[in-house]
C-alpha cells in the first residue's frame, strides 16, 4: 500500500520557490553529485499524489521530456527519498526524487536502488531520463537485518546506508562531504 504523505508536498513548493527567485540549485529529479547512469541506495520517504506532481511544473515537465504524458501521470509516479539519515538539513537538503514506473512493489520505508539521471543545467534540453528506481533492495520491516544507516549513532545527521552486500556487488562509498555508497551500471 503506498502512503501519501503532505511532506512531499513541501519540499516540492520549497524547489518551487527556490528556483523562481534564481537559485542555482539543480532539480532533484537529476543526479547532482553523483555521476549520471550510476546506482544509489535511498530510503523513501514519500510518495506524490497526481496533484502535487502537476502543480510542480519541474515534476511534470521532465516526465513530460523524458516521454511520459501529462496526461499518464498518477499517483505515486514520484518518489522522495532519503539518502542522508536522520534528521537535520542534510535528509531533506539531499533527498533526491525518483521516477517509479507503474507496478512496483516499493512501498514508504523500503530502501530502494535508483539510477540516477543526468544533470540539466538551465536552458538546455533534457538528454537523459530523471532518477529512476530500479528495484527494491530492502523492505522497511527488513531494514537493520542487511542493511542500516552507518555509522551506528542516532546523534548524527550524515549517516549513510550500508547493506552487507555492497562491497560484493561492486558499490564503492564516494570520498568526500557526499560520502554516499554508489555503484556505475553494469558492474556486479
């Protein structure tokens, strides 16, 4: 059952408004520091209702772009999640919003695989799809078995997902301030 969350609603109009009065902040539906076409772990915190996504004509007109008629646009076609946990500005400064195509099984919670899209700076056509989920890698009631937020303290607000598998299959955690685990397609 997909939840529905008013959250949603709000970061939504904050992107809204900070890319009306000329902020340089990318859209989130894009990849910003991460390399476009490579995977993410995020923990989703909110879907879109059909209403939000056409309110915000970001959300709408890059699916638009990326082949997807307004008129085909539903209920929890996008996805906000989180990549940084928990609390503090950095859950919801780098959330990242995802195309989630039409029978997924990713409900609020899950930690889910996204590939993200390329970079659209201001004024140039889209080329690439947005943020798009993958699949679901941990369900919510799962989470802490192979995957948890590192390191373990519940006082910090840049921890990071780690499931036990990622170093297997290839996932690499980017140095630097965006510290996040990532994996390039087609590396397992």
């Amino acid at each position: 059952m997909k939840i529905y969350n008013a959250r949603f609603a709000g970061l939504c109009l904050l992107s809204i408004v900070m890319l009306q009065i000329g902020c340089a902040t990318p859209s989130r539906f894009h990849a910003t520091h991460i390399s476009p076409e490579s995977m993410i772990l995020t923990q989703i915190r909110a879907f879109a209702t059909q209403q939000e996504i056409l309110s915000i004509p970001t959300l709408a007109n890059t699916l638009e772009l990326s082949g997807i008629e307004k008129s085909h646009i539903k209920d929890g076609m996008v996805a906000d999640g989180r990549i940084f946990c928990c609390g503090g500005p950095n859950e919801s400064d780098y959330s990242v919003w995802f195309y989630v195509p039409e029978g997924s099984d990713a409900s609020v919670g899950d930690i889910v695989e996204v590939k993200m899209g390329a970079i659209v700076l201001k004024g140039e056509p889209l080329r690439a799809p947005p943020n798009t989920f993958q699949r679901v890698r941990s369900k919510l009631e799962e989470e802490g078995k192979e995957c948890r937020w590192m390191p373990d303290n519940p006082q910090l607000w840049g921890r990071v997902l780690y499931c036990d598998w990622m170093e297997n299959e290839g996932w690499i955690q980017q140095s630097g301030l965006f510290n996040v685990w990532h994996k390039s397609v087609g590396r397992e």
